[in-house]
C-alpha cells in the first residue's frame, strides 16, 4: 500500500493535499527558477542594496507549513494563481509515519531550492559586476575623450600662440632691417654731401690775401 492509502482520517488527507500543492508549486521553482519580486508592471523591484530579490519560498519546515499567498508579490500570483488556495498545515503532520518517506523528500526540495536560489542570485551578481565594469570602462573612456579634447584644444591654443610669435618676431626683424636701410641711407648721404663742397671754409677763417685790392680812384 502507498503512503496516501495509508493515511485515514479526512484531515489527514486534507493536509496531505494542501503539502502536495505547495510541492508542486516547490518542483516547479526548482526547475524553472523562483520567481523576482516585480510590481503590478512586471518590473524587478530592487531592495535597499540595489539589487534584485527573489519573491518567497520556504526554507523549512516550519516556512513549508505556514506558506500562503499573503507571502507572495501580486505579480506571482498572477503568474502561479494556485498559490492563492494554500492552506496551512501542522508540523506535526509531516511527523506521521506514514508521511517519513515524503519528509525525506520535502528535505531534498529545501536543498535543491536553496541550491536554484544561489544560482540565480549568483547570475544576477556577475551581471551586476559585468555591468558595473562596464560602467567603470565607460565612465573612463569619457574621461579620456574629455581629456583628449582638452589636449587638442591646447595644442591648437598653442600653435596659435606659436604662429603669433613667429609673425612678431618676422615683424621685429622686418622693422630691424627698415630701421637699418634708414640709418644707411642717412649715412650715405652725409657721406655724400661731405664729400661734395670738401673746400668750404667758414667766414671767420678768411684771409687778406683774399680780398681783391682798391684802385686809387676809389679812394677817398
């Protein structure tokens, strides 16, 4: 005989029924995945870390026998509308003998669940670190094309600056050379007029023998 043959009265099997429908729903989770905590909208909600958080599940014992559709998002009860009929149920039903092999089993659940909830978490994380390298690969590579631009901007400033300084000191050597031209010219000329009346002698420096003689007649 199976162990629901063996069970008798009514409530035993009621309570029975009410710990199959939560393992089913337990199997499901296993294999499927446990469902993200979402809003009304079918968005993740975040928890105060900023990171995704699995919706209910039990862990024990105890969490199997109290489970009911008050621990669940509205989301996932639209997605699994069988939770809303759980019931609760003694621990001290899963105690019967005729329930030890379903216990073992159960425990088997807890594991495997807890195993789906590690992996899942653990998946969720990488993405968060691959995302958050991401973000750090990003925010740098901004940081290098604004750094980038700040170096063309000044090496364009400075090639400015460097023409300006070659057309000032163009301009100095251009003035240097009319000033030069203007001096010489001068010069030349002084040159030249020197050399053009070389006798000239001042008026002060005149001698007797200069002056043309007087005729007697124009003597008074």
């Amino acid at each position: 005989m199976t162990e629901r043959n063996e069970t008798k009265s009514p409530l035993a099997l009621q309570a029975r029924e009410a710990i199959e429908a939560k393992l089913v729903i337990l199997r499901l989770w296993i294999e499927a995945g446990i469902p993200w905590v979402r809003n009304d909208e079918g968005r993740c909600v975040c928890d105060e870390n900023d990171e995704l958080q699995l919706d209910h599940f039990p862990k024990d014992m105890h969490a199997l026998s109290q489970w009911m559709h008050e621990s669940q998002c509205h989301y996932t009860l639209q997605q699994h509308p069988a939770i809303l009929k759980f019931r609760s149920f003694s621990r001290g039903t899963l105690d019967a003998p005729h329930n030890s092999k379903l216990k073992e089993e159960i425990r088997s659940l807890f594991a495997a669940i807890e195993q789906t909830a590690s992996t899942q978490l653990g998946k969720t994380k990488s993405k968060q670190a691959m995302s958050d390298a991401q973000s750090d690969i990003e925010q740098k590579q901004n940081l290098i094309d604004v750094l980038e631009r700040e170096i063309l901007k000044y090496r364009e400033e400075a090639r400015i600056a460097n023409e300006e300084l070659q057309e000032s000191r163009a301009l100095q050597v251009r003035q240097k050379r009319h000033y030069e031209d203007e001096i010489q010219k001068l010069t030349n000329r002084i040159r030249e007029a020197r050399t053009r009346q070389p006798n000239l002698v001042p008026l002060g420096r005149r001698t007797s023998s200069n002056i043309p003689p007087v005729e007697d007649g124009e003597k008074a």
